[in-house]
C-alpha cells in the first residue's frame, strides 16, 4: 500500500510541476495536436478533453460473447446475446476541463465524470508529454440480491444490512500521453477504484496501470489497443484475466467510429477492473462499438 502511495505522490507531484512550470512561461507555445480522435480509446480515456465550445454525444455498445467456433456464426457475433450499452452526453467548460453524465445498461447504472487537462505537449523537445487528471463517480440504481439472514461486515460480528452509500463507486486516473510521430500515440496510465461495497475477502480498493495507444493507417483511420494489468484483483485462485482491446477507429474530430474485440463486456472501469476477463486461451472475445459526435455550440 505504501508504495503505490508514493507512486501515485510522485506521479501527481511529476505532472503538477510541469502544469506550474507551463501556466507561469509568458512564451505562446505551440501545442500538439491530434494525438488523439477522441476522449476514449476502447475503454480508456485519453487525456484528451472535448473540443472548445462543443457537446459530445457517446453511444458505447458491447455485444454478448462469442468465439472463434461454432458459436461465431450460431450467435451471429454475439449479436443474439445480451448486450451492455452506455449512452454519455458531454459538455466542454474551457480549453482544459470537460464533463460528462452517463447511463449504462448494467446495474443500471449513472455517471458523472470530468477531466482536466493539466499538462498539454508542445512541439520540440520542451513539453514532450500530456497529462490529465480524470474522475468518475458512478451510482447502482438496479436493486441488491437478498442475503441470508446471518449475513455479517467483515468484522463478523455487525449484522449486514445494506446503505445508500453501498451504490456508489469511484475512478480517478492520472493519464500521461505523447504523440511520438504522426503514426504512433501512447498513453501510460496509474487508476485508483474505489467501490463501497465488495464481496466477502475482497478489498475495496483496485489499484490498475493501463498501457494504450494508437498507430496511424491512413488520414482518418487507426489501429487502437490497450491492456490493463491489475495489481490487487480479487480472484484468490490467482487465475484473474487482466483485459485486452483491439480495434480500428475511423472518424474526423467531429465525429468516430471504433470497432472493436475486447475481453470484457463491461464499459465503465469501475466494472472493467474488479471483474475477471474471458480467457485469451480460451479465445472468446466480445465484439464492441463506440461512436461518438460533437456539436459545436455558436
């Protein structure tokens, strides 16, 4: 634990200096742009922020499991099956910081979510990275299953009963991103989840280090990919699978389209990180989409 304290210090107390160090330089910089199409990748932010001046409306849908097998073609790409699918809409307040609120299909779930924009890069040598400072609070509306009667907390001993608080969640990231060249982005990011109620042995925070990025196919088109590895997870039998994306992004930055296979159906990392992935071995994906579209307000 103390040592993801100090990393997470030293990371925040990197990205700050360099925040302090760009706002106090009187010199007009000359920033970066495009290091990315849009404020998520497959599941992970970007540390970008919406566009000045615009509304962002998100659709994000996952679609049910399915293989490499019979059931490819039987599940009609899983497309048969019960899907997940988060609806966003957000808003811009300045050249840094955005917000947005969401609803997602599982556990019926509601967000609000906000990002800053503390470090932008800059061409040269001088600012070789961006660094984002983003949050999500989310609230389970769909009801709790019953528990047995001797249920307890785990002191043993307080009868459990469950409280309003036990819906909420929590998802704060310090993003690190820079566009190598005109081809590559990559992104380096430290997530701390915070969930009020946990199963039985499991601990109520996830620490997560997620690696994304985005190669360049032609003018408006990308490959996409992350991978997160989770530090604490809950699975005891030490078989957790950490989750994977792959996808093509096509879009402008007005609008995108992402499709993709990942190894989760989950949408918010909250969910995404506290619960086991389909196996690579096994290989079951599900096949995914995001679309995105901005309106600029006059």
């Amino acid at each position: 634990m103390k040592k993801f304290s100090l990393l997470a210090l030293t990371l925040f107390g990197f990205s700050m200096a360099h925040a302090q160090t760009e706002f106090e330089t009187p010199i007009q910089k000359e920033y970066v742009g495009n290091i990315f199409l849009n404020t998520q990748l497959i599941n992970a932010q970007t540390t970008d922020v919406l566009p000045k001046k615009s509304w962002e409306f998100k659709i994000q849908h996952r679609f049910g499991r399915t293989g490499l097998d019979s059931t490819l073609i039987q599940e009609f790409f899983g497309l048969d099956q019960t899907a997940n699918i988060r609806l966003a809409l957000g808003y811009n307040f300045g050249d840094r910081f955005s917000m947005a609120i969401g609803r997602t299909k599982y556990l019926k779930t509601y967000d609000i979510e906000a990002k800053y924009q503390l470090v932008k890069q800059t061409k040269g040598k001088k600012n070789p990275i961006s660094v984002s400072l983003f949050t999500d609070v989310a609230i389970r509306t769909e009801g709790f299953p019953k528990v047995p009667d001797s249920s307890y907390f785990s002191d043993l001993q307080t009868d459990f009963e469950y409280k309003a608080s036990h819906r909420l969640s929590y998802n704060t990231q310090l993003i690190f991103s820079s566009k190598l060249n005109n081809a590559i982005s990559l992104q380096l990011t430290p997530i701390f989840i915070y969930q009020n109620l946990v199963g039985p042995w499991r601990e109520n925070y996830t620490f997560v280090l997620a690696f994304s990025g985005r190669i360049k196919t032609g003018m408006k088109s990308s490959l996409i990919f992350e991978y997160a590895y989770v530090f604490n997870h809950a699975d005891i039998a030490n078989d957790f699978v950490h989750p994977a994306s792959l996808g093509y992004e096509i879009g402008t930055a007005g609008h995108s389209f992402q499709l993709f296979v990942s190894s989760t159906q989950h949408i918010l990392e909250q969910n995404i990180y506290t619960n086991s992935s389909t196996p690579y071995s096994d290989a079951l994906f599900f096949l995914g989409f995001n679309i995105k579209r901005n309106i600029w307000r006059t």
